[in-house]
C-alpha cells in the first residue's frame, strides 16, 4: 500500500497545476498549517539547540542540554512559561542518520524517573522509567529506519528500539522532591549517567556510553533560512506566513524526517501542497510566487492560527473551575488536535500514560486572582487528586512565570504532604495562598505567597487516574476570603 501512495503523490504532485486563485491557495494553507504546526516547531527547535551558536540551548546533536544547567528553576529563569518545580530536565536531539544511539539511563529507585523519545509528528516511539517498564538500569539502541547493520549481542530485544524517524527529540524528567542541595548533587550524579552515543562509539568505548563532559559539541547540519535566528522564541506567535511556509518546505525536504508510512492522508496533503509550490523536491521562494498566491497563502495562515487557537480552547476539559488539556496523543493524522498539543505544550506528553497539567486563572466565584486579596485552598485528605506518582500545585505571575518571595516557595506538592511539612487539621489541607505574610503559625506553615498583582495556576498530575483526565475529579477552587 505505501508503494501505492508514493506513487500516487508522485504522479498528481509531477503534474498538479498551481493554484490559479487568492481562495483556492487560501484553503490549502489553512489545512497546511494545521497539518505542519508541529513538525514546523521540531525544526525550529532544534536549530536553537544544534546550530544557533549564540543560544543558551546550544548542545549539538546527540548531547544533552540540563535544563537550567541542572539546578532547580527560579524566578530568574525565562526561557520558558509555566516552568515545572518538582522536575529537573534533560533534553537532547538526537540524529540517527548516520547509524544507531545507544542511550543509557541508571537504575533510579528512590523518585519518579522517565525518559521518552517523540518523533517530528509529536509522537512517542519510547515510554521508560519506573512509571512504565521498571527503576533498573537500562541500555536502549535506537535504530533508524533501513539501517543495515548488525545488531551487537548486547541488547536484549525489548531495548532495541525501531525509530519511525531519524531524528527524535529525547527528555528525561527526574523528580525534585525537596530541592536541597545534597538531592540535587543526587539527581545531577543520576543525570550524568544519562549516556547518548553512536554504536561505533559505545563499541570502541568498551561497550558503555561516553559520558556527557567528555562528548565534543557535534552540530547539527540541517538546511536554514535567516530569519530562524529571530524566532527561536514565542515561535507560534511570531511567525509570519513567508515563515511559515518557508518551514515546512524545508521540513518536507529534509531527509532526517522521512514522511508517515502509508498514510493516504498525508499523501493528499502534500498533493495539495505541490499546486503552491511547496513539498519534497520543491525549490520554495516566497519572493517568486503571484501576489495571488502569496495573499492567498497568508490569509490561509491567519486563519488557521485562529482555528488553532479556538480548538484550544475548545479541547479544554472543566474541571471544577480547572481546565485540563485533552491531549489525548498517538495524533497519528489527527492534524487539528497535533497542532493543539503543538501550540499549548510542544514536546509535552501524552496525557493518558504519562501527565496531565491543569490551568487555572479564576477563584471560586469566577473572579480574576489577584494578590491583594486572600484565598484559600481546601484539599480533603481522603480526596486528594488520584495519581500514581505525584501532583504539584504551582503558582506564576499573570504572564507564566515564578515570583521571588522569601520562603524561595513557588508550588505545593504532594512530596510535601508525604513529608508531613504541611498543617492538617480536621481532616483538610489548607493552602493560604495571598501576597501578604500570614501571622498564624498554622497559617504561615501552609503559606503559598502570591505575586503581588495577578496571578495564575497550572497544576500537573504524573500518573493521573481517570477522574482528572475526564474532569470529574473534584480539585479545589481557590476561596477568596471576604
């Protein structure tokens, strides 16, 4: 079947007459966008982080890049919104062109653990960790798409990996639980026996993994434009449609990011994409196309942006006043839904197997949180939320990020209710959450501070039960005190 597509493409792009009109480039582009939104991010970022020399993620490929240099993120960190407070990150881009990765991760048995590997598609190849396969020590091969070679004795058959791609973007996440200094060392000793290394490497290494200070920066090699410098960051909101399409032309072109197997949705999609000039083989100019074509492609874009963002908000999920994402992932052709994920969360998981993350900006009576008043929120200890690893609660300044305050406190986990750090008293956990210092010892112990002005929650669930997938999970609202 998938012989019988590639043909088919070949045959209708060789021969498709170009869009004649503004609404016939219109409509392909709106579709186009939904369709490459994703794979389109995936480039971009990983230009940031294995060709931009000046950027602060700069690691090449196969290397990773410790998130915050592997310290707990503050509120001097910026370079994402919503940043996560209990996990420490390590990420990396991995090519697989040239032969097989051997990627090792240690046996972590005291904190939650994963490693997961997406493709351009925005989907998971590799689920690991002690949530999904175990907390031993592990030595996955991940093997690219027609490699011919030999497969060393080495690896079981469960950790030999078939890659759909042959770029994948990798991330591990290690739980912070307390955050002191000793279980950071503890956590960036685990992290530095995180190993990515081509097979003839491992191989001339002794069979084990070069360590990540001895790896040299390798970057990448990967055909650019130069505007991609200027969109590293804020990349949806940013991009004009000549970026845009500029993207995906050289997404379709790139021979790291082989196209779906047998997939007659996407055959026609990129069928559709020849009449306007963009797809594999394609020399796409921006400055060359008719104007009609050009104002047809940029008002596909407009409007496909803003079906993005109505299928946003549309595909949250109320949950007592909470919004969770239904981001169900395996997006598969699901172009719509992939460009949600892409747009609210790009390279976070899928929400059935691993986490889900819930948003917040309106107390009880559906007012806007604001500092200068006091809230409090109310957790029953018998109903707290259903998970089978851990669930935090963080709080930012109305624009996504932390705020400093004098406990160095920006979330409320269940690590600290385990701990017993928190005051429960009849049976509920209540969380003070306002700007101004608590004078009660009860209520001082259980201080969330609050920015000064507006603020905002985005909490998240590993290991979620269903309750707070389907959002019938009943999580509490924050009161404002009268």
């Amino acid at each position: 079947m998938g012989s019988m597509i590639a043909q088919k493409f070949r045959e209708v792009s060789g021969s498709a007459p170009e869009a004649s009109s503004t609404t016939g480039a219109a409509e392909i582009a709106e579709e186009a966008y939904l369709y490459g939104l994703q794979q389109v991010i995936f480039y971009e970022t990983r230009y940031n982080y294995t060709q931009a020399e000046d950027s602060n993620v700069h690691v090449g490929v196969n290397r990773y890049y410790l998130v915050n240099e592997g310290k707990p993120i503050t509120p001097d960190f910026k370079a994402v919104v919503t940043p996560n407070a209990t996990t420490l990150y390590a990420t990396a881009f991995l090519d697989l062109q040239e032969e097989p990765l051997v990627m090792e991760v240690p046996g972590i048995t005291d904190r939650y653990f994963s490693l997961q590997l997406m493709d351009q598609y925005g989907i998971y190849f590799l689920y690991a960790g002690n949530q999904f396969n175990g907390t031993r020590a592990r030595t996955y091969l991940i093997v690219p798409e027609l490699w011919g070679g030999k497969i060393p004795a080495d690896f079981t058959t469960t950790e030999v990996i078939h890659a759909p791609s042959r770029m994948a973007f990798a991330n591990i996440r290690i739980a912070l639980m307390e955050g002191s200094e000793e279980e950071v060392h503890h956590i960036n000793n685990l992290q530095d026996q995180c190993t990515i290394t081509p097979l003839s490497k491992w191989v001339e290494n002794g069979h084990r993994g070069v360590l990540l200070k001895d790896q040299e920066l390798v970057p990448g090699k990967y055909r650019t434009f130069p505007r991609m410098a200027e969109l590293t960051t804020r990349q949806v909101d940013r991009q004009t449609a000549e970026d845009f399409f500029t993207f995906l032309n050289l997404v379709l072109n790139d021979p790291s990011m082989p196209l779906m197997k047998d997939s007659e949705k996407e055959s026609d999609m990129l069928c559709r994409l020849a009449k306007v000039g963009i797809g594999p083989g394609k020399n796409f100019q921006w400055s060359k196309l008719d104007r009609d074509i050009r104002d047809g492609l940029t008002e596909g874009f407009i409007s496909g942006y803003k079906r993005l963002k109505k299928a946003t908000q549309e595909s949250l999920i109320p949950m007592n006043g909470w919004m969770v994402l239904n981001a169900e992932g395996g997006f598969g052709t699901e172009y719509l839904m992939r460009a949600v994920m892409a747009d609210a969360g790009w390279g976070g998981p899928d929400s059935n197997v691993s986490h889900v993350g819930a948003f917040l900006f309106l107390d009880s009576d559906g007012n806007a949180l604001e500092g200068k008043y006091r809230y409090t929120l109310t957790f029953d200890m018998d109903d707290l939320p259903p998970v089978t690893e851990f669930w935090s609660v963080p709080i930012y300044d109305a624009s996504g990020y932390f705020v400093a305050n004098e406990l160095n406190r920006y979330t409320i986990s269940s690590f600290m209710v385990d701990r017993g750090d928190l005051h429960v008293e009849d049976g509920k956990l209540t969380i003070y959450v306002q700007h101004e210092k608590p004078t009660e010892p009860a209520q001082l112990q259980n201080w969330l501070p609050a920015p000064e002005r507006g603020f905002r929650f985005t909490a998240r669930f590993y290991g979620p039960k269903m309750p707070l997938v389907d959002g019938s999970y009943n999580m509490p609202r924050p009161v404002r005190k009268k």
